[in-house]
C-alpha cells in the first residue's frame, strides 16, 4: 500500500530545491512531473522550473 504524507511545502523554486535535497534527493535528478513525487498546487513543472528563475 502506498502512504502519502506532505513532506514539505515550497512557493518558489530556490523552496522546492532545498525540500529535495532534505528528502535525500538531487534535483538534477528529480522528474518534476512525477505525479508519486510532487502533488503540484497551482502552476506546475513549467511555471518552477529552474530556467524560468524564481517565481
């Protein structure tokens, strides 16, 4: 059985960057549109990506 539970929460991409590094995980690594990962909230992969900068 799979359990979700929240890790963290980030509002910008420098945020989303540091909860994956505390999960153990590299985000040069990291599919960001891997639903079993990142439940997204508004916006999405394209609207954090690293390349787009902070917003």
């Amino acid at each position: 059985m799979l359990r979700r539970e929240i890790f963290d929460r980030a509002l910008r991409t420098a945020g989303l960057i540091k909860c994956l590094r505390r999960a153990g995980l590299d985000p040069g690594t990291v599919r960001l549109d891997d639903p079993l990962l990142i439940e997204w909230r508004g916006g999405g992969p394209a609207a954090w990506s690293p390349e787009q900068g902070e917003q």
